[in-house]
C-alpha cells in the first residue's frame, strides 16, 4: 500500500503524526473500451467547446455554472486559498457508541498508520478507544473535500471511515409511504419470523461468499487466452490530430485545382505542339494569276 495522505490525529491537546492508506480496493475485472473489428483502444480527449481545442490538463481549471448559464471559474491557486483547518489534521470532535450511526452514511474507509515517533501515543488512543467501546466523531479533509469521520479500531489499527453530510443523504419519498398500510395477518408476520429465524447467524463471515461473476468473467478471459483468441492491435504510427474544418476544406480545394491542371497539361501540349509542326512544313505557293484577254473595241 502506498500512503496517499500525510496529516496527524488531533486528540485533545496531543497531535499524533499518521499516513493515510485506503482500506478497499476494487476487485472487478478491468476492460478497456476498445474497437471490436481490430481491438484498438477507444480514446477520450479534452476539448474546449468553444474554441474546438484539445486543452492540456494544466489548463484545466474548475467552474461554477449559474443558472442562466454563466460560468464563475476556480483556478486550484484560489482553491488553495480557501480556509480548511482540517487540510493536514483529522480533529477529534466527540465521542459515540457506533450503533447510533446509520451505515447508510458511510463514505470511504482508511487506515491509519503512525509514523515512526508517534507509535507510543497512537497506541493510546487505539486501546484507550477501543477499552471505551466507542468511536470517535472527527472532521477531516481529504482532496479538497471536508467530511465528517468515524475513528474506531480494527484488527489493532485505526480505521477512519469518511461520512456523508446529512444534507447529502435523500429523504425516502415514495407514494406507498403516504398511503394506509396494508392490512398483515399474523400469520403472515410469524412466516417472516420463522424464514428470518431459518437463514440467521450469529457471526457475519464474509468470506464464505465469492463474487461468482467476476470468477466466471476471470474464467472466460482464460479460456480465450488459451485458445488464442486474442487480437494484437496494429501499432499506431502518427498521432491523430484534430484537423480544422475550413483548412481541410482549403486543403481540398487546392488539391482539386492541382489535379485539374496536371490533367490538362497534356492537352495544351499536345496542341502546342501541332502548331510548331505546321509552322515547320515549307510555305505553299500561290498559283500564278491567269492573264485577262484584252476587250474588243
């Protein structure tokens, strides 16, 4: 794992220096986007439009659209400057039982690790939490972004899982829930216990279960490198640039003319030519003017 954040866990008046890891990770099955005739990779560009340009990503700045259109654009130096206490600091806030928080606000988790002078009060806190039997309530940001967070203690490590503001979680607003109930007979809601009862556990055990679709894909992919099914896409030899509608218009046009006059070239020769091969022939002579008889008198 490589750390993706550098910051400190503010607990009261101690500050403990950690890293941050993420604690997930994506398991699916990566495919590209590609062409199904040949295989070649299917490419996304930036491009401004207005001006039609492809805009490198050091140009890219982040806007604001209003409601009548207007854009109000953030370049990352404004952005930088904007007041965050909690930019390089996870701040302990309160402390709760975690069966009072609803899962259904739970972001993304980390982990969190101590760098090398802080093992002693990070263990602290760890057992000192854990003893507690609660979590800790902290505000955090990571990416520019200011969450609330959970501390709790995981495999003897701090895990801080980011949390949804409570304006970011949607209200159920369905039809059904403004209707009357619908009648349930008792026997109805005893046969719910019972499959309830038939299909429970005492313990959650994660890994009893497989993501069979991934295994099948994985199987797939396997059995097609195996039967030499694959595709080698042709080598890309110039880069595709994006090519201005009026210069290519021109372009054609200018080609179009060239043809035309190699085309005709031949023709003019060829008639410059009969005309030097009729100067060349000697000159005809005239026949000689018949003499008149002179009148009678």
């Amino acid at each position: 794992m490589r750390a993706m954040w550098k910051g400190s866990v503010s607990f009261g008046l101690v500050s403990i220096p950690i890293q941050l890891y993420a604690a997930t990770e994506n398991k699916n099955v990566s495919l590209r986007q590609v062409h199904e005739a040949d295989g070649g990779r299917i490419q996304y560009k930036r491009f401004c439009t207005i001006d039609g340009q492809e805009v490198p990503y050091a140009e890219i700045a982040k806007g604001y659209e209003l409601p009548d259109g207007e854009m109000v654009v953030i370049t990352d130096a404004e952005m930088a400057e904007l007041p965050l206490s909690t930019q390089r600091t996870i701040d302990v806030l309160e402390f709760v039982p975690l069966e009072s928080i609803d899962p259904i606000q739970y972001d993304r988790t980390y982990y969190l690790e101590p760098q090398k002078n802080a093992v002693k009060p990070y263990v602290v806190l760890r057992d000192a939490l854990h003893k507690s039997s609660q979590v800790a309530i902290a505000k955090v940001a990571v990416r520019q972004r200011e969450s609330m967070a959970v501390l709790r203690v995981h495999a003897d490590v701090l895990v801080m899982t980011t949390m949804l503001w409570p304006d970011e979680v949607r209200e159920p607003d369905f039809p059904f829930l403004r209707d009357d109930p619908p009648q349930i007979r008792p026997q109805e809601l005893t046969m719910a216990g019972s499959l309830i009862d038939s299909l429970a556990e005492p313990v959650f055990e994660p890994e009893k279960y497989k993501d069979h679709y991934r295994e099948a894909l994985e199987e797939m992919i396997e059995a097609k490198v195996a039967g030499d099914e694959t595709t080698k896409p042709a080598a890309v030899t110039a880069k595709a640039d994006v090519v201005d509608l009026m210069a290519a218009l021109q372009a054609s046009v200018d080609a179009a003319k060239k043809s035309r006059q190699a085309a005709a070239a031949p023709t003019k020769a060829a008639e410059e030519s009969a005309v030097s091969d009729e100067d060349a022939k000697p000159a005809k002579k005239k026949p000689a003017a018949r003499k008149r008889a002179p009148k009678s008198a």
